[in-house]
C-alpha cells in the first residue's frame, strides 16, 4: 500500500510538473488552498443562551436569526427605567407649577419694591422698609431661578431616563443574534443554557459567497500582475478549469508560508496573489462550494497575454469560463 502510494504521489507530481512545461510564456503558476472568510456570531452583552437556531453544516442567509440570549432580566430593568420616567415626567409637571408660583411671588415683590420706592422718595416711607422690600425682591427672584434650574434639572432626569430605556431595548435587540452573511455554519461553540460574555461566540459562519485562493509569486511575474487580470483555478484531482481574477497584488514581499511545497521554495521572498472566483458562479454552484480544497491558480501575465492552454479552457457542466462580475 505505500510503495503504491508513493507511485501516485510521484505520479501526481509528475502531472503537476508537466503542466508548468507545457505553461506557455507569460503565464504563471501557485499552488495554495481555496479560501473563504469566517465570520463569528457572538453576544454582545454577557447573558445565558435561549436556543440556537443552527446545526454544524447548515446553510444560512444573511439576515437569518440564528440564536437568542434570555432577556428576562433586561425586561425587569426596561419596566423599572418606564417606571422611573413616569415619575420623572410627574416631578416636570409639579416643578413647572412650582416655577409658576414662585414667579408670581416675585411679580408682586417686584411690584411691592417699586411701591415702597416710591413712597420712600417722596419721604413718606422709611429706609428700613425699602430695605425690606428690596431683600424680598431679591430673595423671590433667587427662589425662581431656583425652581427654573429645577425644571431644567427634572427634564435632563427624563432625558436620562429615556436614555436607559433606549439602552435597553438596544440590549433586548443585540439579544436576537443574526448572520450578516450568506454562507454555511462551520462551528456551533455554545448551547441553550450555556452564559457566555460580553462576546462570547455562538455561532462561526463560512462566509462562501467570496471564494479565493492566494498564491506566491517572485518579483519578476508579480511586478507584471495586475488588479483584474484574468486567472484560471483547478482543483487536485479534477481537470476543469474555474474562471477567476486578481483581485489584489501585495505591495510588499514576504516569506512564503509552509503549504508552498518545497523548502527552497519557502526561502524565497515572494509577491502575494489573491485570485478570486466571481459571485455568479458561486451562486449557480453554492451546494459544492468547499474552503480549504487545494488547487492550483494560474494568472495570465501583461502584456501582451497569449492565449490559454487546451487545458485551462475546460469548463465544468457548461460553465462560462470568463466571467465579468
């Protein structure tokens, strides 16, 4: 069983390298893994799991509730913040009317002064008593302002009353957890009955709507890649090609990562490629869609392209092989 093992990964091998023989000048090669955006679905509040509304390997569509965090205590804290707003909203009402009398007070002190002022200047009124009447006045106008500043207070209390009511209804919000994302459910982390905190994950979602794979390419071919030039994609073990196109170039060179398949290779400083699978053929095949199959990507180098090879224009089950979206 090894030794016929081995055969076939030499035999394998010897395909692969075939290929890049038979690779026309101007286009070029990687190996790497079909990738795909992992998207976690976490509470945003600490709270106890209701239920989960999703299986490992469910497909999901953006928009879908997945699972709900118990609001029971959110809903006590709402009734109590109502409560408090009422009464907030009955002290405003009893602060304006105390605002009312005490303006009234201070009419008549003020017309009271403007008496005793008088009388004092045609010498029929005594000092002390405009003094008097002017500590009355001076005492009823700080006493409005007073009551002013209260009602002004009272309406920040309704203010913030308000505030945690709306924060709350917020909190019962976040409690319904969604998918922003098409895709399908990698992970299921957290069970009905389980607390979680403050972003603890529930759900993780493959987000499979966006497919790509990135492979690494030397300075040379990388500096005649360009966002939006044409690629092909083709799978181990199968011989179809998948339209693809850049959709981004690395400004900077790395060391390329362990999954390149030969430790020289590993040495070099190469240009990282990401080759993306357009929308539309994803859509028409979302069942078979699978993150981490490994493949080969192929990328036509400017100028002047030539043409695909025999083997990068087969398509799968009458498939365009290019693709504008």
């Amino acid at each position: 069983m090894l030794i016929l093992a081995a055969a076939a990964g030499f035999g394998a091998w010897n395909w692969w390298q075939s290929q890049q023989d038979e690779l026309p000048e101007g286009i070029v090669s990687g190996n790497g893994r079909m990738e795909a955006d992992q998207v976690d679905i976490a509470a945003k509040s600490a709270g106890r799991i209701k239920d989960v509304l999703a299986e490992e390997g469910d497909e999901v569509s953006a928009g879908q509730v997945l699972a709900h965090i118990d609001i029971t205590e959110l809903q006590a804290q709402r009734a109590k913040y109502v409560a408090e707003l009422a009464s907030e909203e009955a002290s405003i009402l009893e602060a304006k009317a105390t605002v009312v009398q005490r303006r009234a007070e201070q009419t008549l002190k003020e017309a009271n002064l403007r008496r005793t002022r008088s009388l004092f200047e045609k010498g029929t009124a005594s000092e002390v008593s405009l003094d008097e009447a002017q500590s009355e006045h001076d005492a009823a106008k700080a006493i409005l302002e007073a009551a002013e500043k209260n009602v002004t207070a009272r309406e920040r209390s309704v203010d913030a009353a308000r505030a945690l009511i709306e924060l709350t209804e917020a909190q019962i919000a976040d409690a319904t957890l969604y998918t922003p994302v098409r895709g399908r459910v990698l992970y299921r982390l957290a069970n009905p009955g389980e607390v979680v905190s403050a972003g603890g994950k529930v759900l993780t979602i493959l987000k499979l709507d966006e497919l790509y794979m990135e492979i690494y390419l030397p300075m040379a071919e990388a500096m005649r890649v360009s966002v939006g030039d044409q690629a092909r994609i083709i799978f181990d073990d199968m011989d179809f090609a998948i339209p693809a196109k850049v959709s981004f170039v690395s400004p900077e060179a790395q060391f390329t990562p362990k999954q390149v398949e030969t430790r020289s290779e590993r040495d070099k400083l190469m240009f990282r490629v990401k080759l993306r699978v357009p929308k539309s053929l994803i859509e028409r095949h979302f069942q078979m869609v699978k993150s981490g199959a490994r493949a080969t990507g192929y990328v036509r180098l400017e100028p002047n392209p030539p043409e695909w090879p025999d083997f990068l224009q087969k398509r799968f089950e009458g498939d365009p092989i290019d693709v504008e979206d």
